[in-house]
C-alpha cells in the first residue's frame, strides 16, 4: 500500500469513526486519554487510552479489560460495515484496519 493509500484509509477510518460518534479530534494527542488512530507502513491501528477519571486512584494494575473488549468489539462492526478489512492486533489489543483487496 502506498503512502497515500494509507493516508487516505487513515481519513476514512477517522471519518467512519466520527460518523459512528466517536471523538477522534484529540486522537492525535499523545498526552490525552481516548480514542487513538494512528498510521502504520501498511494499515491503521485504533487503540484506546482511559482518562484519569475511570480511576481516581490511579492504580498501576487498573486494565480496563472490560471497556476495552467493548470498545474493540464496537470498533470491528462498526469498520467491518464501512467496508475494511479488520482484526485485532494480538501484541497490543488494537484494532488493525486495512482496505479490502
């Protein structure tokens, strides 16, 4: 996939995302807690990051496990709907987004 490809695949998930009505104006900050999309050689990865409010503790061991396998959940039928190819990343637990061949 070329550069542009995958700067275009990036515009599309964001605007499918934002369309489903997710907030990915801030995805692009590495210091805030949300969404995160973000470009690879070859595909797109969404993560998510919790805000401190989840956790006013701030625990080291708080996962999230149960909001984040929602969200992934949510994220591939949402991006499979919209026409991409879509799997979880195994390593980091985000969304892998690629065009369909």
């Amino acid at each position: 996939m070329t550069t542009d490809g995958v700067e275009k695949l990036l515009a599309d998930v964001c605007g499918t995302l934002a369309r489903a009505g997710f907030d990915v104006a801030s995805a692009g900050d590495e210091g805030s807690p949300g969404l995160r999309v973000r470009r690879e050689t070859d595909s797109v990865l969404v993560g998510w990051v919790p805000g401190s409010e989840l956790d006013p503790a701030g625990r080291e061991d708080a996962e999230f496990e149960g909001i984040r396998a929602a969200l992934r959940s949510a994220l591939l039928a949402i991006l499979t709907q919209a026409g991409h190819a879509v799997q979880v990343d195994r390593a980091s637990g985000e969304v892998r987004v690629r065009l369909l061949a």
